[in-house]
C-alpha cells in the first residue's frame, strides 16, 4: 500500500481501506511510514484529504522524528501544509 500512496492511487488505498487495512498503518519496509507520509510527500493532495477524512493521524512520526506535515513543507507542497 505504501507504493498506492506514494503514487497516489487513492483507489487502491480506498479499497484496502475498506476491506479492513488500517488508516495510520505502518509500513516496516518504508522506516514505519504511515499512508500519510509519503501521500503528503508527494503532493497527492486527493489522497491527502481522503486519509485524513478517514482519520489519519497528522501526529505520527518516524522513529527519526519525521512526520507528514514536514514532507510536505520539505517538498514544497504549501496547500497540503
């Protein structure tokens, strides 16, 4: 899933969401990024606003600390920010 999001695919991460996969998982082979980081990364700005009406958490960080908000600042994505 963390490949849909990062290509933002909203369909497929709608789909796995709805048959069960959870909003704020984490992706081990990703550093435990959650759908949100690399959507916000990217500037999927669709999916973006699609994980965060389903809940997503704009609080959780990697274990260096990096958060979705700060991807998308990075990034230069200022309507995600």
């Amino acid at each position: 899933m963390w490949r849909a999001a990062d290509g933002g695919d909203a369909q497929a991460v709608a789909a796995w969401l709805d048959e069960g996969g959870g909003v704020d998982a984490r992706c081990a082979e990703q550093y435990g990024e959650t759908l949100l980081m690399p959507a916000a990364l990217g500037g999927q700005e669709v999916l973006v606003r699609m994980l965060l009406r389903r809940g997503a958490s704009v609080n959780l960080q990697k274990p260096d600390g990096f958060t979705a908000l700060m991807g998308a600042a990075i990034a230069g994505h200022p309507t995600i920010v």
